[in-house]
C-alpha cells in the first residue's frame, strides 16, 4: 500500500462546476496536509495546507480533512480552464520535517 | 511567499560529466530539500538538509551528493552523470515562522538530459 494514495484521473469537469479531489494517507501520526498544483512542466505551487479536523476555505478552494478516516479532500469551486493541472496531494511526516507526496489527481475543466 | 532559485533550468550533457545543480533561497530557511521527478510521474526525495554542514539522504536511492555549507545555498552534485540521471530535480526550502506551519516552496527546477 502507498503512503499517500490519490486517483490518478483524469477528471473531467465541466466550466463552472465543482472539482471534488481526495486523497487518503497510511501515516496516522501525520498532522499538517498540504495541496499543491503543478502545470505540466512546471514546478509544484502551493495552494492551501490544513492541520485541523474539518473544512477549510481559502478563495475558491475548500479543503476537509478527516484524521479518523486518515482522508483529507480538495474542492475547487467554479472551475476554470486555468485549474487545469495535476493537483498532489502531500501529508507532513510525523517523524521530521518531511513531505509524501501523492501521484497526483489531474484535473481537466473543459470550456 | 519564498524565492528560491535554481540554475542551469536545462541542461543536455554527455556521459561521464561531472555537473552541479544550484538552488539558492533568499528567504533565510532553514530547511532545503532536493526531489526528483520523471515526467508525469511522483515526486521523491532525494536529499534534505535542516541547516549548514546538516545533510541526509531522502526516500529515493540517489547517486547525487549534496552540500549546505551557507543557509542560502544547496547545491547537488553528479560526480559522473548516466542517462538513468535524466530527469527534472526540484530544490525546494522552508522554514517555520512563530505561529505558522513548515510550508515547502518550490524553485522552478531542472531539467536535465544525459546523453
């Protein structure tokens, strides 16, 4: 089983609707989730990270994590076709400063 | 929001060279990070450093070594470059403010090519 399990996609969404992302993590003493986007030949861009049980809401990104379930999510809302990229999913080691990061889910908004 | 940079962005060698990849940050972190990825595939760790003369070996298997002899600066090092090394290397920092959590930021990368 990997560290940090995401669908690799692609999902498609339409303009305008919402892109809903998971990902799930073995290391239970993980305490801060981070998401980032990365364009295709770029480097990773930080989006949002979140430490707490629950939603949290930056812009038109909403991320919910469920440290029970060991299942953290990312909403985009209002997709555009700039959201189009492979969005990782990345859990903090408990043990260090170290991140895992996940495969990736990529995102495809079509006009 | 951190800057970091890295030099050369592309870089096409040939077997056997020796070559070194630069990634400096202006931030002031403390931590610095190198991760190797092929295209479309993860990312993996492959060196970390948590402050100067302070360096570790990460998740992947590397042939490359490293050196933080300045916070600002950690540069990776090839002694004698194969194809198999052909791929993007990312050098990433971070550096924990009072009340804020360890946010890695990402250079722009490297992409090399060994002949």
């Amino acid at each position: 089983q990997k560290e940090v399990e995401q669908n690799s996609g692609p999902l498609s969404v339409p303009e305008g609707a919402i892109a809903s992302l998971n990902c799930t993590y073995s290391d239970r003493g993980s305490q801060s989730f981070f998401w980032y986007r990365q364009y295709s030949g770029k480097s990773p861009e930080l989006i949002m990270f979140i430490y707490s049980n629950g939603d949290k809401e930056d812009g038109r990104f909403t991320a919910q994590l469920n440290k029970a379930s060991q299942y953290v999510s990312l909403l985009i809302r209002d997709s555009q076709p700039s959201d189009s990229a492979t969005y990782l999913c990345a859990p903090l080691a408990a043990a260090g400063n170290k991140l895992t990061f996940g495969g990736g889910t990529r995102v495809l908004v079509k006009p | 929001e951190a800057d970091i940079y890295q030099t050369p962005r592309y870089l096409v060698i040939g077997t056997g060279k020796k070559i070194t990849l630069e990634c400096s940050q202006t931030m002031g972190h403390d931590k610095m990070y190198w991760y190797q990825q092929d295209p479309g595939m993860e990312l993996h760790l492959i060196h970390y450093s948590y402050g100067v003369n302070s360096t570790e070996k990460g998740d992947l298997s590397s042939e490359s070594t490293v050196s933080r002899i300045r916070t600002e600066h950690f540069p990776l090092t090839l002694e004698s470059a194969r194809p198999s090394h052909t791929s993007q290397y990312l050098c990433a920092s971070s550096g924990l403010r009072r009340g804020s959590t360890d946010t890695q930021y990402f250079g722009p990368g490297t992409r090399l090519t060994v002949l």
